[in-house]
C-alpha cells in the first residue's frame, strides 16, 4: 500500500515537473527566438547538435550510476558490447533519430513564426498523431472517452486557429498571414514526426531486452551526426564566418539544456527526471 501511494506521488510529481518544464522551455526558445540582442543570432541547428551531447553525457553518466564496476569496466562491457558488437540492433535507431532531428529544428522554426500560446496549443496535436499511430502499429485500441478526449483537443486546435484580430494581441501584430502559415505548417510536421517515432521507439523498445538509457545513447549518436550533417549543409557558410557557437548567450544555453532534459520523465518511467528520450 505504501509503495503504490509512494509510485503514485512519484508520478503526479514527475506530471507536474513535466508541465513546468514544456512551459517554460517554449517561453524561453520563443524568447531566444525574437529576443533584440547585438551580433547574429544564434543557429538553431548547431542548438540541437549541443543538445544531443548533453543528451549522450547524460545517459552515459545514468548507465555509470546503474552499473556497479568501475567506470572503466562499465563503459568497455556495457557501451562497447552492446551499441558497437550489435550493430544491426543500433542501426534500427536510424529511423528515429532522423526523424527527432528534424522535429527539433522544426520547433526551432516554428517558435520563429508563432506566438507561445498558438503554438503550445498546436503541439499538442502531437498527442493525436501518437494515439493514430499506436493504433496502428502496435494495435492498441482506445476507449470512448479516450477518443472523445482527442475529439476535443482537435476542436480546441481548430478555434485557436480560427482568425481574429490581431490588433487586440501585440505579440501578434508583427507575423504576418505567411510568417503564421510556415509557423503552423512546422508544427503540423513535427507533430506528426513526433508522433511516428515515439511509437517507432516504443516498439523498439518492446521487441529488446536493452536498456532505455542504451537505447538513448543510440538515439543521440546518430543525431548528432544527423545533426552535424544538417548544420553544415545549410549553416556551413555561417559557422565558418561566425563559428559553431555563434550569438550563444545564457538564454541560449538554458533553452539547450531544457531541451536535452525534458523528454527525459518519460523515457525512464518516472523513475528519473534528468534525462531524455
């Protein structure tokens, strides 16, 4: 009875911290975003390769903690036998890891182009696409009022979405009709990218008998090369006028580390509030 009402906090608690983080990382990546600051702004694209990194350290550091060999040992059994002697096992976490690079600089994107508010709301959709694609790739069915739930956030999407005048909210004035379209089309993809690799990673997950915080590390591998590949295709001329870590400040940085901590409440069950997945 103890320990229920112990799991029970745990999880209401770990809701809560969940709340607070998604809200104040979209305020603060919208900040980061439209802040006037001198000198270029920061490239959202090296953002995600930095936040892939701190993704990879931090799941290495929670394999440490779990194993009781010294670091060494651990990185040399743990590590190398399962990530480098199964890489047919690693290179499943291709698809996933494309796809979660892309919708990182998708919301990156998006909060260059919406308000927070329109945008929070709109992300949300992201929990129709998963519930969509549970169904259909791992068969899960949904109750009534499961499926009314989701009726209802569509509608809420929907009267956000509906026009007014946006003289009567300033943060508005300035996004234009297009700015707003490429906005709200950023959010549509990455919703619907989140959505396919949540539930890609969840079957990954239920077909191995390897750890989530390996199968982190496998994640973040392949998206931070992904990522180094995006940044230099497309912010190569910039990095090198600029350099990798141009118009950072401490904004910047704390939006970066929200990004690598947050998904983590649900990579691990509840079990720890640090990491990602």
């Amino acid at each position: 009875m103890l320990r229920s009402s112990v799991s029970t906090h745990q999880k209401y608690g770990s809701l809560g911290l969940l709340v607070l983080q998604t809200t104040t990382l979209v305020l603060t990546m919208r900040y980061s975003r439209t802040q006037q600051a001198e000198g270029p702004r920061y490239l959202a694209s090296s953002a995600v390769v930095c936040t892939e990194l701190l993704k990879i350290a931090a799941c290495t550091l929670l394999i440490f903690r779990d194993n009781s060999k010294s670091l060494v040992h651990a990185m040399n059994q743990t590590l190398w036998d399962e990530i480098v002697s199964k890489p047919l096992e690693t290179l499943k976490l291709t698809i996933p890891s494309g796809i979660y690079t892309l919708q990182n600089n998708l919301l990156y994107v998006a909060l260059s182009h919406l308000d927070a508010a329109t945008y929070q709301v709109t992300y949300q959709l992201k929990i129709l696409t998963t519930a969509l694609f549970s169904v259909s790739l791992l068969g899960k069915r949904l109750g009534n009022y499961q499926w009314l739930s989701l009726l209802i956030l569509m509608t809420g999407v929907v009267l956000v979405q509906w026009p007014s005048d946006l003289t009567l909210v300033p943060e508005l004035e300035n996004l234009s009709a297009g700015t707003q379209f490429m906005g709200l089309l950023a959010v549509l993809v990455a919703c619907f990218s989140s959505g396919f690799a949540g539930v890609y990673f969840e079957k990954i997950l239920k077909e191995s008998k390897q750890c989530v915080w390996i199968r982190n590390i496998q994640l973040g591998l392949f998206g931070l090369a992904f990522g180094l590949t995006g940044v230099f295709a497309y912010d190569g001329d910039r990095v090198l006028t600029g350099g990798f870590l141009q118009g950072y400040n401490s904004i910047t940085w704390i939006v970066v580390l929200l990004q690598a901590v947050l998904p983590g409440i649900s990579a691990g069950d509840y079990s720890y509030l640090s990491v990602w997945v």
